[in-house]
DNA sequence: AATAAGTTCAACCGCTCGAGA
DNA sequence: ATCTCGAGCGGTTGAACTTAT
C-alpha cells in the first residue's frame, strides 16, 4: 500500500510559476492566510499542488524575503553555522533574516563548498585537507600510507591533469617538496605561492610521480614538523585564517583526548549534533536600528562572532535571533 | 556567430516529524 | 498505543542563463 498522494498528479500543473499564478496565490494569501495548504490551490484557482503553493510562497513570494546576493557576513555566518549543525538548512536560514532554506542551500552549494575547497578546508568536516590526510595516515600503519596515497592519487589524478594543463598551473617540485610561500597578493591578503617555472615539459607520469612523492612527504612532514605557530590554517595559534575576499574562522582543531569541539562534537555533515548539545550561537544580526551604517554593524558583529577568541560553544544562547532547536 | 561547458537557482520528490483523532 | 494526514526538511533535478572555446 502506497502512500496517498498530496494531490491528482494528473490535474496538476508542475514547473515555472506564471505572473498570473504568483498574483493569485499572493493574494489568496493576504486575505485568507496560509492555513491548510492543500485547500490554497483550490481556493485560489490554482491548478498546482498544495505542496507546490508552500515552497512557491515561502522560497520566493514572501514579503519579508531578501532577494539578491548573501553578504560577507551572511557567508561567514552560513560557514560557521554549517561547521556545527551540518546541513540542517532550516535551522541555519531561521539565523538569516529574509533567506530561505533552499536559498542558504543553494548557495552553500554553488558557492561556498568551492570557497571553502579552494582554501584547503574540507567543506564537510571544515578541516584543512592536510589536516585530515595527516589524521588518516596517522591511523594507519607503514605500508597503508602508501595505499592510501596511492588511492587518494588515483582518485585526483584526473582532477590534477585537468587543472595542470587546462588551467596552466605548473608546479615545479623541488626537494624536499612542495612549499608554498605566502605572499600578499593584489587585495592585499596573504595568499600561498608556489614556483612556477616549468612549462607542460613533463609528460603525465612524471607529473603524477613528483606529485605522488610530494604527497607522502607532505604527510610525513606535516606529522613532524607541524607547530601551533606554523600551521598555515592557524593564525598564531588562534586557528583563524585570511584569505582573499573571506575570513574563515575555524574552530579549534582538537587531538584525541583534548576536549576540543571536534572531540566532542559528532560533527559529519547532515548527521552532525553537536549544535544541539554543545552551545549556542551568538548572532545580533538582527539589531537594525541605531545610528551605525550597515557596513560598520556588520563589521562590528562579525569581528565580535568570528573573533579567534570567541569560542563556538560557549555563545550564549539568549542572543540568538532564533533559537537551535 | 555557433556551440559546448559550466553555473545558478527554482522547483520537485520522497521522506520524516508531530499533532490530533 | 496506533493511525492518519498536513507540514516541513534536505537531496536532487533540470531549465535558464553565462562564460569559454
């Protein structure tokens, strides 16, 4: 026994929402409001499903929705929710005035995972890439290192190639590696450089040998050398980076047995919690009035919530907008 | 100018949750 | 305690648009 459809799939019509329609469904609203959204489309001469009415209203025909590009410190808010709620969308949007939750996903996935992926950091587990490897590897014995190398390679072999030949990056790998040096670039931000010399004069199996020894020297060296006070991810320690256009702040990153957020939290993606049980999120974003410009507002409450000295977890939940959960 | 490739975002689908009977 | 049903959520799709070749 199936379950009992929303509607007659056969008298309902799907796609794009006509002016006409947006007119109807707007002002059936106003005056009746949105209780029993299966009864909406009828009542309003709609031929659309009930279903289909909500998402339309509340995605793009509400009032009170902010149309247009997220700012700076919707993005650093939307990172930094995602980094301890996972994709729990909803809870995330209910922090945005005027976005939706399919707003904040689409543009978590258009814009952001790119973001967060071109700084090194894994956009699901919000640690740099090294970082993980290096985790990994430490897990592992001797020889599943290079397994593991070697199936990490053989998974961004066609990635590399791509990027080297297509976007003409060349990376010349001197020993013992790889080193990028930061540099400031045109905004005036530190950016990591790597040498660039040689010209597509390697053929593809050299490439990918030099890439595979800088990897395993990578996570060797990372695991030996890596201080608090060197980690490109880790600004003096405070585990806050700079990046051209974006500030991500990361949290802590923890090891077995510190009681680091990342210990605590069971924080993968769409099943992470640690949201629910570890802290609050201290936004005032709402607080429009007074006598500052928007952009200094801004500022001030992102510099005061992304600070390297304000912890994740110990916000105080009566400033939140709305609560989580 | 034509076409391919890439990106964005509105909309759909299937599932879960929670209130009420 | 169980069932039903409406509402809401997150994942996915595909049309429209933009950019590159």
């Amino acid at each position: 026994m199936g379950r009992i459809p929303c509607c007659e799939k056969e008298s309902v019509k799907k796609g794009q929402w006509t002016p006409e329609e947006d007119h109807k469904l707007s002002s059936y609203i106003a005056q009746h409001g949105t209780r029993n959204w299966r009864l909406i489309p009828k009542n309003a001469g709609l031929q659309r499903c009930g279903k289909s009415c909500r998402l339309r209203w509340t995605n793009y025909l509400r009032p009170d929705l902010k149309h247009g590009q997220f700012s700076d410190a919707e993005e650093q808010i939307i990172v930094r929710l995602h980094s301890v709620l996972g994709n729990r969308w909803s809870v995330i949007a209910a922090q945005l005035p005027g976005r939706t939750d399919n707003d904040v996903k689409n543009h978590w996935n258009t814009k952001l995972k790119k973001k967060l992926s071109g700084m090194g950091i894994d956009p699901v587990t919000h640690k740099p890439y090294s970082h993980l490897m290096a985790e990994i590897a430490n897990t592992l014995a001797p020889p599943q290192v290079a397994n593991l190398a070697e199936a990490t390679l053989g998974c961004l072999k066609d990635e590399m190639l791509h990027l080297l030949t297509k976007k003409h990056i060349d990376i010349q790998f001197q020993s013992p590696g790889p080193t990028p040096t930061m540099v400031n670039n045109s905004n005036g931000h530190m950016s990591p450089s790597y040498n660039m010399t040689s010209k597509h004069e390697e053929n593809e199996d050299d490439t990918i040998e030099k890439i595979k020894i800088g990897l395993s020297r990578a996570i060797i060296h990372d695991q030996e050398t890596m201080t608090p006070s060197n980690k490109p991810w880790d600004n003096n320690g405070t585990s806050s980076g700079n990046f051209p256009g974006f500030q991500y702040v990361l949290p802590s990153f923890g090891h077995e047995g510190d009681g680091s957020p990342w210990n605590q939290s069971m924080c993968t993606g769409s099943t992470c919690t640690a949201g629910e049980q570890q802290g609050q999120f201290h936004s005032k974003m709402g607080d429009e009035n007074g006598d500052e410009s928007e952009g200094e507002k801004d500022q001030r409450h992102v510099s005061s919530m992304f600070s390297p000295d304000c912890d994740l977890w110990d916000l105080p939940s009566n400033d939140l907008m709305n609560p989580l959960v």
